[in-house]
C-alpha cells in the first residue's frame, strides 16, 4: 500500500509539471542559515545529507575561504533552491527578486568598528569574506542560467583552475535581472570576483589576492498607492502593472525588460580589494615513496601582512519625484521637475599586521594569532562636503582543532583603542565537542558586542537622516547560543539568547532612535529529515522567537518551512526531486521600508497575516548536469475565475507576485 501511494504522489507531482514545460515561457529570466557560527569560516549550521562532490570520479576540487583553516567540497543537493541563488528561504523581499531584503529571523549585526550603514541588498553582493579559494587538479567551469516569468534572469559562472600545483586563480561572474510585474520595480545586479593563491616551491611564502566589484541596482516605487487595488481580480487592475504607486506618475515607467536605465531607485557600487602575504618560519620534512619524494613544511611561526582598498557608492535619485510622497513621509520640499538625488561616496584604505604561533607543529588547525589594523575613510557627500576618519583595530585569535577532530575551540577578540569607533570590542568563544557517531555533536559559545550604530543612523552623510537630538550611544549585544547536531536522527537543534541594550534603529522613512532601556530576545531552531519510506522525505524546519521587554524589533512568533520531497537515484545516473515546498510565519507588524535611506524600520499600525507560500518543483541531475523545475506561490490562486492574483504581502503596500515559472540550468565541465 505504501509502495502505491509513492507512486500515485509522483504521477500527480509530474503531471502538475509536465503542461508548464510543454509551453511557452513567459518570458525571460533554504534552510535556515547561520545558525551560530558566527559566519567566520562561511560555515552555516543548516543541516544537509546529501551526496557531495559529484565530480570525485573525475575531478578532486575543495575550497577555503581566506579566514578558514578547513576544507569544503560543493554541495550538490537537489532538495533545496536556494543554495542556488542569493536569497534564502527566511527572507523577506520587497516582491521581485533583487529588491531590498531583510530577514524573518532576528540576527543583529555584532561587527564592531565603521559601517556606513547600507545592508538592504547586501544579499545580492559578493564580499570578501566568503570568496573561495580552490585547489583543482583540473581545470573547472560551472555554467548556470535562470529564466523565469516576466523576463527574469539569472546568470552565474564560475571557472577555477590550478596553474601549477601550487597556484590557482578563480573567476566569477552573476547576473541578476528582474523587471517585475509591478511599475519601478525592475532590479539589474552584477558582481565580478577574481582571486588567486600562489604559495611558494618550499613552502615558506604564500600570497592571497581578491578583486571584486558589485553594481547593485533596484528601482524603487514607495509600494502601491493602496492595498485596495487588490481586490480588483478580473478588471484594470488584475494586471498588477496598472496598480498606481506611490513614487510617481504612471507615465514614467515602461515594461521594456531591456531598458534598466534607473528612474526612481538605489545604486550601489562596490570596489574591493585585498592582497594578503604571509611568510612561515618551521621545520622541513619530506615523504619517502617507492618512486618520488614528497617535500613538506611545518610552520612553527608566521608573519602576515594584509593591504585593503576598498570604495563604497551609494546613490538614490528620482528623476520626477512625487512631491506629497516626500513631504509627508521625509518632510522635504522642491521645485516641480527637479531631480532627487541623494550620495555617499567612501572610500577606505586598511593595513594589517599580524603573527601566528603554531603550538602542535603536526597540527596546523591549532595556532594563536595577534595583530593591528590602521584604517583610514574618507566620505564625499552629495553637497560635496568631506569627511575624513581614522580607526586603530587590535585583534587576537586561537583556533584548536584537536588532532582526534573531538575538540573544536575559537576565540577572538578586536578592540579599537583609539579613533572614530574607539571603544568599540566584540569577544567570541565556541567551543564544540564530538560526542560519538550516534550522538553527534555539541557546540556552546558566547559572544559579546560594544558597536558604535552606523554612520547613517548618527551622522550627517548627505541623506535626509534627522539623528537623535541627544546623540548615540554605542549597542551592547550578548549572544549565548548552542547547537546540537545528530547525524544518525538526522536532527539538529539550536537555542540563541540575546540581550541588547541602546539598539539603534529608525523609528520612520527619516527619523534615526535608540532604544536605552535593554531587552532580550529568545530564538530556538530545529531542522529534521523524516523519512516517510524509502524515497519519501519530510524536511522540517521550525524557529520559535519572542522578545521580552519595551523593544522595536517587530518579527514572527513562529517560522516554519516544510519540504514534502521524492528522491532517489535511479538508472544508475539520474537523482531525482520532485516534490513541494511551503514556507510559513505567524502573523505579525512587519516593518516598512524607506526606499531613499534604503532602510527596514517598525511600525505598529499595519498586521501582515499571508497565506503558507507553496511552490512545486522538480529537479534532477545527470552526472554533472542538473535542472531545477519550479512553479512559485502558488498560494495565489484565486478560485473564483481562476487567477494567480491573492497576493501575500511582504511589507505594508510592498505586495509579493503571482504565480512565477522558474527554469534553471546548472552545468559543470572539466577540462
């Protein structure tokens, strides 16, 4: 009986599919992440079980990231999309892809020192810190290419190849482009890394270099005029483009998905930089074998030297502005036919020097480090007025990875005695030990933040930002977290604690707040494979949060995603998933968004309560080429004349879209 029900459930779930491939495309083109790591070594915590590195039989690739001691390999799961593409399943975004994000589960940012401020598209950005660093015993190239409803795209391609054995460089190019079904809605992102890593014939020099520019760029449109417009299902308005918003006149936009000149909307440009050298003083050894000698060093002591350039854009214009819409909501006056327009330019210069000790010579993961940082930062403002800033940074670090790999210990410490953020320090310690293949894994860690708020938040920068009249004082975060990972039940579950104290927030589109009075937040996460029969899976993933005391931080009580999934290997080649995927969250006061600062901020006036988003999909890979089928929100359906048209919203007058078909093609070649 269990056998019939399987294969009733596939036909049903091809079949949905079938007709969607059968015609024409419209047009063109998660599990729960960081779940305590702290993202030092680009590690999340979300659980995944299945089959890695595909290309073992004819490939060996692992990568690094330039902070990490460990190795990965690529993940080659079927069952989740979003290890695909930039956004994760716990966002939130305004609508379209490429639009402002912020997240469902509370994370605040505990990086001490500068930050200008930014982060609604920093999903969409490349950075430095998770930049792969590969070794490849042959030259490697990864294609992949999404199209979807309403001329979506989405472009990434990726080629790494060792030069030498003891050299490899990596390229890497995305796109993302996005017109929308809404008016200024229409988003066009593209990022461009190049890295390489060169060590020395002996072993003893090794130098890290990263290239990367983000351009960054979403129309923005104040949401629609009034969620009214809705209801309409089958009139002017079921033809979401007709919707009024709130930014501008209807005349300025078009539906051409080759025009991304920017009207009204963000543009962000980033240029980063970073060449890193290190020297090793230790001991050399070598491996006999029957027909060569294989060289070795053990470091006892290195040196390190780290140069950064980097330059931050960031621009808002509105080529005809609605003058109501800014008055009201940023109390700015202006002239009919002017021209918005609203920069921050930085740039940024850092010098590191550290040194490492390596206790264990057998043992590389085991070392301590200690180091200082001068950072100098100039900001040209849209009136043309400067700023120019200082910081001094000293860091230190151990790390001990027990050769039995039963101990796993981190601890770092930065502190900025002097200069624009002094006083700013964040501590971290995690500690994790191995409790046996059935039992699995604990980890503990604690971590404590003292972080000057942004520089939008107190600062004039040239943006229509009025600050608190008292001034700001520096946030103070305390972060207990633990995490118990069972491989054998396929089981993990996480509990975060946090208390803060004179969080800094915007209260509105313009006014910046802090809120004195301390509270705390209580996060517990559980993520869970079950398996209903031999290729049935249930994935689980489920987060409970609560606040407790006077706090603006506005999230869900309860978040859940479920994945109803078929899978299996078949005809010795082919992995299959087929299945459903539906994310919920319980009622509650979303945050707006202010399209100029480019910021999430509270309101208590408006409830947001959506319907469970559904998609279906079906994926497979054959060998080293892999499809991903999905039919997205499908929880729009509208019975009564048959329409994609009850809309979740993702905040106040920021409506998600209709039923999207998505289609990518993800191809690995080997030189």
């Amino acid at each position: 009986m269990k056998k019939i029900f399987s294969y009733l459930l596939l036909f049903i779930l091809v079949g949905s599919a079938l007709p969607a491939l059968s015609q024409r495309l419209p047009g063109r083109l998660g599990n729960i992440s960081n779940m305590g790591r702290g993202g030092r070594s680009g590690g999340g915590d979300s659980i995944k079980f299945e089959h890695r590195d595909p290309f073992a039989d004819s490939v060996s690739i692992r990568f690094k990231y330039i902070d990490s001691v460990r190795s990965y390999t690529f993940d080659s799961s079927l069952i989740d999309f979003y290890i695909k593409i930039p956004l994760k399943s716990e966002y939130v975004w305004l609508g379209n892809n490429g639009t402002a994000t912020t997240s469902l589960l509370f994370n605040p940012s505990t990086a001490p020192g500068w930050d200008p401020g930014f982060h609604a598209f920093d999903a969409y950005a490349f950075n430095i810190e998770q930049t792969r660093f590969y070794n490849t015993t042959r030259p490697f190239t990864e294609l992949n290419y999404l199209i979807g409803s309403g001329s979506e795209q989405f472009i990434n391609i990726l080629h790494t190849q060792n030069i030498k054995p003891n050299w490899n460089f990596a390229f890497q190019f995305r796109l993302i482009n996005a017109p929308g079904f809404f008016k200024s809605q229409n988003t066009s992102h593209s990022n461009l890394r190049l890295n390489s890593y060169y060590q020395s014939p002996n072993k003893r020099y090794g130098i890290y270099f990263i290239g990367l520019t983000n351009s960054l760029q979403s129309a923005e449109n104040g949401g629609i005029a009034n969620d009214s417009f809705l209801v309409d299902k089958t009139g002017t308005y079921s033809d979401r483009f007709n919707i009024p918003i709130n930014t501008a006149g209807d005349a300025t936009y078009s539906r051409d998905p080759f025009n991304t000149q920017l009207k009204t909307g963000n543009k962000y440009n980033q240029l980063k930089l970073l060449v890193r050298q290190q020297y090793d003083f230790g001991k050399k050894d070598s491996l006999v074998t029957d027909s060569t000698v294989i060289k070795l060093f053990y470091p006892r002591f290195r040196i390190e030297h780290t140069l950064q350039y980097n330059t931050y854009k960031y621009l808002f214009q509105d080529i005809a502005p609605d003058s109501a819409f800014y008055k009201m909501n940023y109390d700015v006056s202006f002239s009919p036919r002017d021209t918005i327009l609203y920069s921050n330019t930085w740039k940024e210069v850092v010098n590191d020097f550290s040194i490492y000790q390596f206790p264990d010579i057998k043992n590389q993961q085991q070392f301590l480090k200690v180091g200082a940082s001068m950072q100098n930062l100039s900001l040209k403002k849209s009136d043309l007025t400067r700023d120019m800033l200082y910081n001094i940074l000293l860091h230190g670090e151990y790390r001990n990875r027990t050769r039995n790999k039963k101990w796993d210990m981190e601890a770092y410490a930065q502190l900025y005695p002097t200069g624009f953020n002094a006083g700013d320090y964040r501590a971290y310690v995690s500690l994790q030990r191995l409790l046996g293949r059935k039992l699995g894994s604990l980890q503990v860690g604690f971590e404590n933040a003292n972080r000057t708020p942004s520089y939008l938040l107190r600062n004039t920068s040239g943006f229509p930002v009025v600050a608190p009249a008292d001034g700001t004082n520096k946030e103070n975060i305390s972060h207990l977290f633990s995490t118990l990972t069972v491989p054998a039940l396929q089981l993990q579950l996480s509990g975060h604690y946090y208390l803060i104290g004179n969080y800094a927030y915007f209260k509105n589109f313009y006014e910046a707040d802090q809120q004195t009075a301390p509270f705390n937040v209580l996060q517990i996460k559980g993520s869970k494979d079950f398996r209903i029969s031999k290729f049935w899976h249930w994935y689980a993933d489920v987060v409970l949060q609560k606040t407790a005391g006077n706090t603006p931080v506005n999230i869900p009580l309860l978040y859940l995603r479920n994945r109803i999934v078929f899978q299996g290997q078949f005809f010795r080649n082919l992995n299959i998933a087929i299945g459903l995927d539906s994310r919920y969250y319980t009622p509650y006061t979303a945050d707006n968004y202010s399209p100029v600062t480019g910021q999430f901020f509270p309101q208590d006036s408006i409830r947001i309560a959506n319907l469970p988003d559904i998609a279906a999909f079906m994926n497979f890979r054959i060998r080293s080429f892999s499809a991903f089928v999905r039919l997205e929100n499908l929880n729009t359906l509208e019975l009564n004349g048959f329409s994609f048209t009850n809309n979740n919203m993702a905040a106040p007058l920021y409506p998600y879209q209709g039923l999207l078909f998505k289609l990518g093609i993800f191809w690995n070649f080997v030189n």
